[in-house]
C-alpha cells in the first residue's frame, strides 16, 4: 500500500509535476482517489492559475514526421483479429472492448458511432513523450476522442481521465489545431467536428467519484473543458446508462 502523504508534500509534488505541462496528468498523486480534493483545489485556486498554466504550456505536437493512419488499413484490422484471439485472456477489459468496438464483434447500440481507429498514437519523434488516444470515431458530425477506463480500474481517477483527453486534444493543437487537422487529413474525416470523451463504466469507481454530490468541482470542470463523461452499462452493452 503507498504511503499516505502530507497535504504539504502532495502540494510539492504537484508544483514539480507543473514543470511539464505535457506530462502532468501522469502525477501520481492525480491518479489516487484520496487526493482528488485537494489536486482539483491546487489546479482551480486563484481563478485556475495552475490549470491555465498546463493548458497553455501544452505543445503543439503534429505528426509531421509519419501518418496517424497505418499505411495498410486491412493489414492493422487482421493484426486487431490476431491480437484480439491469439491474448484474449491477457488484455486489459478495456483494450478488448475497443478491439470488439473496432472489428464489429458487438451487438446493439454503440453509442460512440462508427469506431476510426484505435490506439492513436501522438508521437511525431521517437523521444516525444506523448501518449495515444485510446480511440477515435465517428458519430454523425462529430470526431470523438475518447480515453476509456476499464470497470475495475484502480490504478486512475477520474480527473486524471479527464486531464489526460484535454492534454491529448492540446498536443493536437485543439479543435483547429495543425495536429487535429492533419489526423482528419490522414483519416479522410475532415469536416468532422472534434470532441473529447471520457468513458468509464457504471459502479466502478471512477463512475462513482464523477457521479458523487460532493465531487461537483469535478463535473464543473468537465464541463468548462467541454468533455463529455460518458457512464456506460458494462462491457457488453456499449450504452449510456440511464440512472
């Protein structure tokens, strides 16, 4: 079990994360549910200086250097099939689920649309520390970018989900970003209109943390941000769930 820190020393660790914006949603402290208050209270105080200041640090990162697309589409949705069968026991719910999504191996509604790609990576350079959106799709007019958490996840909050999708939309370079633009370019999506979602599944935990009466802060900036938090049933019915 890690060790319980100080209010003093969260807010240490905090100010260190703060050297890079790029990276600050990994902060390990961002990721623990018992510091949530007081991570949301270090980013929100003095009119959000410490939020501006990631936001508007983040670097533009466009992938100038390769594709976003694979070269060979049907190539990557065999590999998708090999990988989906050949580790079925040993990937993550979520990883599984977005390759069910991805290859049409699930029935009924699927609220996020047609399903792009998956495991988008961000890196223009080797060294690049941007990460990959867990997947793109297409729903109507919208271009949504979506950072799923499995149901059982213990390893996040749901304000690092929240700050890891916004990071990711800023390494594009936002909505009308060179970044965004080229990944529409690449995918041949260009009049779709981005937006950010978060995905997390009813009871688990994080569903809990966003859905509490007390954690309005969170649902607040979710808002300011304009993610979208979607609460889904479970794994096998992709829809939102109505309570």
């Amino acid at each position: 079990m890690a060790q319980e820190l100080r209010k003093e020393d969260v807010e240490k660790k905090l100010n260190k994360a703060l050297e890079d914006p790029q990276t600050f949603y990994r902060a390990d402290e961002l990721k623990r549910f018992g510091y949530t208050d007081q991570c949301l209270d270090f980013l929100l105080r003095n009119n959000e200086e410490n939020l501006n200041k990631i936001l508007n640090n983040i670097k533009e990162v466009p992938r100038n250097n390769a594709s976003y697309q694979p070269k060979e589409p049907e190539k990557r949705k065999k590999q998708a099939e090999a990988t989906y069968h050949q580790q079925e026991d040993k990937r993550r719910v979520e990883e599984r689920l977005v390759l069910e999504m991805y290859l049409g191996y699930l029935n009924g509604e699927n609220i996020f649309g047609e399903i792009i790609d998956y495991q988008v990576p961000l890196k223009n350079k080797k060294e690049d520390t941007s990460g990959k959106i867990d997947f793109i799709s297409k729903r109507d007019n919208n271009l949504l970018l979506v950072e799923i958490k499995q149901e059982d996840c213990k390893e996040t909050s749901i304000l690092n989900a929240i700050l890891e999708i916004e990071t990711y939309f800023w390494i594009l370079g936002g909505a009308d970003g060179a970044g965004m633009k080229k990944l529409q370019k690449d995918y041949g999506i260009e009049k779709l209109i981005p937006k950010k979602v978060v995905a997390v599944f009813k009871d688990s935990g994080l569903a809990k943390q966003y859905e509490d009466k007390g954690n309005k802060k969170i649902r607040d900036l979710a808002k300011s941000l304009e993610i979208e938090v979607y609460i889904l049933k479970n794994h096998k019915e992709i829809e939102l769930s109505n309570d």
